[in-house]
C-alpha cells in the first residue's frame, strides 16, 4: 500500500456548468468520491480552483512546495486543466528534479460531472501510475498514455487522446488498472545545485515573414530572456527585416535567446543552413528536439539560477528530466 497526496488545482475536471460557461466548482469532497482508496492510503489537499488558462508560474511554486512539504507521501498527483498542463509539468520536472518520487499530472476534456466523460478513466490511470510506477519524476497521464512531463504538448482540442509525446518515447500505457512500461526512464537529476526559483522576466516570439525587428528592442529594454520560433532548422532572416542582428543585440547585452523551430517533431540542426549558421555566430542558443512548453519554464528555472550567460547556456543545453536527446550545433 503507497501513500498518495492527491492536490486539486481546478480545470475541466472539477468544472460544472454556470451562467457564463463551464468554470471549476467542484468541491474537494466531490472530487475525492471519484477516487478508488481501497489499495491506497489518500490524502487530498484543495491547492487552488483555477481554470488552467488562468495558472501562473507562481501557481507552479505553490504546487512545487506543497509536495516538497508532504514528505511522507510516496506519490503525487495533480488534477489540473488540460490547457495548460504541458507547462506546469515542465515546470514541476525542473524544480523538483532531484525529488526521488513519482508525480502525476491528469486532468480531462470533459467534466467529472458530466455523464459522459474521460475523468473517470484518467483518475483511474493516474491512480495506477502513482501505486505502482518504479520510476521517479513527473508524468503527465491522459488517455491511458504516461508521457515524460517535458516532453507532452496538448494536440487536440477536443478529443480524449488530447496529449503527444513529442521525439521521445511514451513511457508506459495503462489498460484496466494495469501498467505497462514502454521505456525505461533513467533518473536524471540536475548536474548543479539549483535553487527551487523562477524568473518570469521571459517572452516568446514566433517568426513570420515580414515580422518587425522592433520587439528585440523592447525585449532588451525589458532586460529579458527571449525563446525565439524560428522557421525549420533555426534560421531567421538576415536580408530586409534583419531579426538575426536583434539576435547579435540581446546576445551582447549577456540577455538569453533560444532558438528553437515551429516543427512540433525531430528537433532542429541550426548548423545545416547558411541562415542557421548566422543565428548560431549572433549568439542564438540552439535547444536541440525540446518542445516550446519545456523551454519556456525552462528558461524561467535557468535565469532564477543564474544571470551568468554562459551558465545559462550550460543550463539549456544540459539534459534534465528527459527534456533534451538530441542536440545539434
């Protein structure tokens, strides 16, 4: 029997009908119902009651710090909005990475109380991953998939099989309360002492043609980390709307930019194309087959860590919590 601490922050799975559209209103007691206890000892704390589009990175700290002063438990489970769930397990795979436990984030498409819904089952599986996972970190489960959680991104808006795991392996499936590993996740935990802190002072950009130069002067001013979406293997247009030399600008300001690529899968080689190259020699920091949701809380970790460029870098570009396999430079 394991020891499970159940945190509810809200989303769809807590949400009920009301008079201006679905929004979480489910009480804790309610929730809990759904939850079988027989194998397990549960505990079950009310951390917040947020529709996920409104969780913030301080809402990570909260979730971060609520585990880490539950030792006791075993396992953790996080029921959460599914909209932005993708960033809170990144954020929870950094700031807890040296945590030797097992941590599930699930939510749902459909409401608990609704007849017809997918929470059930994800309750279900995430309570089988918790009790009987022998690997430690955090995981997002979601339509019987245990996807690393820096490596899920919510595809589909919709349907119950909502999440992917993106160039990196789904590492178990559940199936009638039965847990079936796929890979063997090793324990990775940072390869530095690192404080339990995020930087929000960060922004994202996505490239497209005749996008304006301008915002790396507003970033600069902001004094601000940059993740940039560039176009296939990291290029940025040189010639016309020079983005590349708003790249050079921030670089020599000791501001962090991450390039990292608008195609979902196989990562990027910012050295195989001339324009590529030139991102890369203005400073550009490549990110290798991340996706767009792990870099950013990344990031966030990495700048609370340090403001030392060369240390972020480092940070970037070292492999945490299965964020990064290949990287190309």
């Amino acid at each position: 029997m394991k020891r499970i601490l159940v945190l509810a922050t809200g989303g769809t799975i807590s949400s009920t009908p009301q008079k201006n559209g679905l929004a979480p209103g489910m009480t804790i007691e309610q929730l809990s119902s759904f939850f079988d206890r027989a194998d397990n000892e549960i505990e079950f704390i009310p951390t917040m009651d947020k529709d996920s589009t409104n969780i913030q990175p301080e809402d990570w700290l909260t979730i971060g710090r609520q585990i880490l002063e539950h030792p006791k438990f075993d396992a953790y489970i996080i029921t959460h909005g599914a909209d932005t769930m993708a960033y809170t397990a990144s954020a929870l795979s950094y700031l807890l990475n040296d945590l030797k436990k097992t941590i599930v984030l699930t939510g749902s498409q459909i409401p608990l109380s609704f007849e017809h819904t997918d929470a059930k089952r994800n309750i279900a599986d995430a309570l089988t991953v918790a009790s009987k996972a022998d690997f430690p970190g955090v995981y997002l489960v979601f339509d019987g998939q245990v996807i690393a959680g820096t490596r899920a991104v919510k595809v589909k808006s919709h349907s119950f099989d909502a999440f992917a795991s993106i160039n990196f392996p789904v590492v178990a499936k559940v199936e009638n309360n039965q847990l079936e590993k796929k890979y063997n996740p090793t324990f990775n935990p940072a390869a530095f002492k690192t404080k339990f802190s995020l930087d929000t002072n960060v922004y994202l950009l996505k490239a497209f043609p005749g996008l304006s130069a301008n915002f790396f002067d507003f970033v600069l001013k902001e004094k601000a980390g940059l993740i940039v979406e560039s176009f296939g293997n990291g290029g940025l247009p040189d010639i016309g709307r020079d983005l590349v030399s708003g790249v050079k600008s921030l670089s020599n300001a000791n501001l962090p930019v991450i390039i990292t690529t608008q195609i979902m899968n196989e990562g990027q080689d910012i050295s195989l194309y001339e324009v590529g190259q030139k991102v890369a020699a203005a400073g550009g920091i490549t990110s290798g087959d991340m996706n767009t949701e792990a870099i950013v809380a990344k990031l966030m970790w990495a700048m609370a860590q340090t403001k030392d460029l060369s240390q972020i870098k480092k940070i970037i570009q070292t492999p945490i919590a299965h964020d990064l396999d290949r990287l190309l430079t």
